[in-house]
C-alpha cells in the first residue's frame, strides 16, 4: 500500500477517535446536572409528615443577589486577587487549572489552593452530588465554563460565600460588619471582608495576645492588601495606608445583630443560621435540632441554611402535641423539683414520629421543652440482655459500661430490633428533600428520598432475653402491646418500653426520687399508653 494511503488512513481513524472522543465528553458533560444559579439565598423548610410547615432554618442576616457593577470596585479587584488573581482574564478551563484537579486525584498532599469556579461548584453541587470525585468536578468545571462567562461566575461566588455573622454574600456581609451597602466600603473594609472566604469563624473572638488581640482578623485583612498591592490594583501609598487603618474600625458589635452568642434557637451559630419556629405549641426543639444534624450530615452546612430545601420529616404534629400535653402533666404533677421526661415513638421504617424530652430543675421554674437528650443508665430496663445487645443501643462504648450509656433513643432502636425478629432500622427523621412543597404532585418537583437503612442482626438468644420478663396488655383504643417496665435503684429513673404491631417507643422519667420509687414506673407507664394510644387512633 502506497505510504500516502497508509497516512491518509491513519488520518481517517485519528479524525474518527477524536469524533467518538468529542461525543462521548459532550454527552457526559450533557449528562451532568446543569449548574444551579443557588444566588438567590433560601431558607429551608422543614414540614411534618402530612405537610404542615413546621419551622424554617435560614440566614441570620437579609440576603439580597448583587451585580458586579453594584459592589464596591475595591471588593471585586480583593476577592479577585486573594483568590485567583488572573481569573477574569482567562475563559473556560486553563491548563493551571487542569493540572491543579491531577494533582488532587493523584492524592497530592499539598493541592493548589481552590480558585473562585471550584469554590462556587463545591458550594452549589455539594447538595445534588456529594462531594464530586476530581474527574466529575472537572467536567462540572467544563461545563460551567461552557455555560457562564468569568464575570457572572465571580457574581455568582461573590452572591453566596459565607462571611461570618451569619452573612451569607457580599450584600449580607457588608451590612452584618459594617452597616453599609456593598457598594460604599472602603479598601481596608473590603479586603477584611474579601479574607473572610478562607476564615469567617473566630474573627469577633479577641483571640490575639493583650496588646493585639485582633491579630487574626488583622494579619488576614493585610494579607489581601498585599496581595492587591502585588497584582496592580493597590498602589503603594493606599497599601500602606489600608494598613495603618485600625482593623476594628467601623466594624459593628456582633451582639447587636442577633447573632452567633446572642441567638440561642440558632442550630450552629458558627454557620450563620437561625431557626424559627412555624409551630410552636408542639415541644419541637429536640426534634428539629436532630433533623438538623441528619440535613447537614447529607448536604453540608451552607446548603441547608441558604439552599431553600423543602424537607418531609417523619414526625406526626397530632401525636407530637398530645406527647407534650402528657408530659407537662407528668412534670406539672410531680413533687419533685427536678424532673426530666423523654419520649421516642419509632415506626416500623425506622421513622421518628415522635420525640419530647423537657424538664424542669427546681419547682416553680417554666418547663424546658427543647433540652437535649441525656444519656442515664438501662441496665435494669435490658436486664441479662444489655450486654448482649450492646452493638444496637450503644455500638461505641465498651460491654461493661453499656448500662450508663443509652438514651430512650436507642432504647427504642434496640427494642425495634426484637420486635421485629432481629432487623436494625435505623432511627431518622428526614424523609425525602424536594426543591418545591410536599403538597405538589411528584411529577412537580424533583425529590431526594432517604431509603430505609436495614441491618440483620439476629441473635436469637438476645431476643428472647429482651422478651423475657415483658407484659401484654391493651391500650384504650384496644391494641395490644408487648411491653417492659423498669426503675433504676442508682438514679431512681423509672422506664417504659415496647411494642405494637405498628410502632416501637421508649419513655423515662428521670426524678429525685428514692431507689425503687414504684410509682414511677406507673408514670412511665401512662406515658407510653397515652402516646401511642393517641397515634392508633389517628385514621
């Protein structure tokens, strides 16, 4: 064969590799999700499991989407040169770039910095996707370059960084330190808070020595100076006199925005976000503060406080409400002055349809309805079983201290796991996130289910211990329970616990009161019978 058809051919094949190769990147780029703009700042709202709202998780301070020609041209050129100095010259993805995600996937310990484009998709893909393998967020990457120029990408980061204060972008962020537009801070004002995008926790704490105790805030505002002093933007008379500005200077004092310290309902202070409560009659505090660590542990932080999910709980408000009725009684009817009650419904998917704990510590004081759950000792309520069941209620202590280390929580989860023949189900709350309503049709809105986490841990010996010693009888409505009562001779807490064919629940009484109290017990016991007799009679 003629050498002129022979590279005529291998000509042919290299134009059809690269064909097949261009297609194939351009359908799995096609393939990802499109970029969500997420520049438009959104309370979550977390609803019962009938679709009542029941409490909003969002910013501590008013967000408002800015464009680049609306902020301060000194807080465009700070984040630009702290963060990426070249970025707005450049288009797409740059070999710099390219080589930066090799040297993540190849598990380089010391990676380049993440610029603006990475920063921006950590945020907005964090929630939809996890946290995206290297090859994935470089086609997100490629996609982002393909779909937005530089300016509205810097736009977008610039509209969403969390900046301290519970400010989430530059609009916020202005307003929350200094009281003023974004549009009217000075150079110092706009390089402080242009150092907040690597460090915005801590900066209000004078964590500095005696005679500097604003060092951190101070080291991190000059070293953006410098960096817009080295990148042009900065001459040198403004440098040095953006430096010999007190970095305190304007700055409001946090305790009169509301939040961090200053806001006791906020789930995690450091993260900026508030709580406020739809319904407020129901002893949700506990309930809600669960739901947030489920939320945050799938989609991070900033999602759930700005990123307007729409979350179904497991939780039932009909049974939630008469839960708390019963408990008030059981605290309002107590002699003594400090008492603590808990209650945990579980339903057979492992769904939190009710949790209350309240307490109160000395008579006369307003009952606490929102106090975390407290770990106290099981052992009598488990008896020879607790050891046995020690990887259910407690899987991180060691066996010989398991009796002192459960709450009614896992009180409950270990007895789902006899009541339903030795099958773990995991304790949860969130049921399914959505980006609309749960009233809307599913065909309306697109959804996030949680499926239902089983583990088979049958040990038939342990069962049957659980079992031992357990009482039958019926509720008001004329259900049948398999249930077990039990008073701790340390503490005086008195427990109730058991089964129907529908729901597992747990209930403790904790109170000062002498070893071997036998009406605790009975307290316990009303509890229980008041609780899930109101959740069977719900059609």
């Amino acid at each position: 064969m003629p050498a002129r058809q022979r590279w005529a051919r291998w000509l042919l094949w290299l134009v059809l590799v690269i064909a097949i190769a261009v297609g194939a990147g351009s359908r799995l780029l096609d393939s990802l999700p499109s970029t969500p703009s997420h520049a438009s700042v959104a309370p979550s709202v977390l609803y019962d499991r009938y679709g009542t709202p029941i409490v909003e998780i969002g910013p501590s301070v008013p967000h408002a989407s800015l464009g680049l020609e609306d902020m301060a041209p000194a807080l465009v050129d700070a984040m630009v040169a702290v963060l990426d100095p070249s970025f707005l010259e450049r288009e797409g993805v740059d070999a710099a770039t390219y080589a930066a995600s090799l040297r993540r996937a190849t598990g380089d310990p010391e990676p380049a910095s993440a610029g603006i484009m990475r920063r921006y998709l950590d945020i907005v893909h964090h929630a939809r996707d996890g946290s995206l393998d290297e090859a994935r967020m470089l086609l997100a990457e490629l996609r982002l370059g393909r779909e937005l120029s530089r300016p509205e990408i810097l736009e977008r980061f610039a509209n969403i960084a969390y900046l301290g204060r519970g400010a989430y972008g530059v609009h916020a962020a202005a307003n929350a330190w200094y009281g003023v537009a974004a549009s009217d801070l000075t150079v110092p004002q706009a390089a402080f808070i242009a150092s907040l995008v690597d460090a915005p926790w801590g900066v209000d704490a004078a964590s500095g020595p005696s005679d500097d105790p604003n060092q951190s805030a101070r080291l991190g505002r000059d070293r953006v100076l410098l960096a817009m002093f080295e990148h042009d933007v900065l001459t040198s008379d403004e440098l040095a006199a953006g430096r010999s500005t007190r970095v305190e200077a304007g700055i409001r004092p946090a305790t009169g925005l509301g939040v961090g310290a200053a806001d006791p309902e906020a789930p995690d202070a450091a993260a900026g976000g508030f709580v406020r409560m739809l319904i407020t009659d129901a002893g949700l505090g506990a309930a809600v503060g669960r739901a947030y660590v489920e939320l945050v542990e799938r989609y991070g932080v900033h999602r759930v406080v700005t990123g307007g999910l729409h979350v179904t709980t497991s939780l039932d408000l009909g049974a939630q409400r008469a839960a708390l009725r019963a408990v008030r009684e059981q605290i309002d009817d107590s002699a003594s002055g400090n008492i603590g009650v808990d209650v945990v419904v579980l339903d057979r998917s492992g769904g939190m349809r009710v949790l209350v704990t309240a307490s109160r510590a000395t008579a006369g004081v307003d009952i606490d309805v929102a106090s975390p759950l407290r770990p106290r000792p099981v052992g009598d309520l488990l008896g020879s079983a607790a050891a046995d069941l020690q990887r259910w209620i407690a899987p991180d202590v060691a066996d010989d201290v398991v009796a002192q280390a459960a709450d009614a929580a896992r009180v409950a989860t270990a007895f789902s796991v006899a009541a339903t023949g030795g099958e773990e189900r995991t304790p949860r709350i969130v049921l399914e996130t959505g980006d609309g309503a749960p009233s809307l049709s599913l065909t309306e809105r697109t959804t996030d289910r949680w499926p239902m986490q089983r583990t088979t841990v049958g040990e038939p010996a342990s069962i049957s211990d659980l079992r031992a010693g357990m009482a039958t009888f019926t509720l008001p409505w004329g259900v049948s329970v398999l249930g077990r009562a039990g008073v701790s001779p340390q503490t005086g807490d008195a427990w109730f616990a058991g089964w129907t064919d529908h729901y597992t629940a747990a209930v403790r009484v904790t109170a000062s009161l002498p070893p071997g109290e036998s009406d605790a017990a009975l307290r316990a016991n009303e509890l229980f019978t008041t609780v899930l007799d109101t959740l069977h009679s719900v059609p």
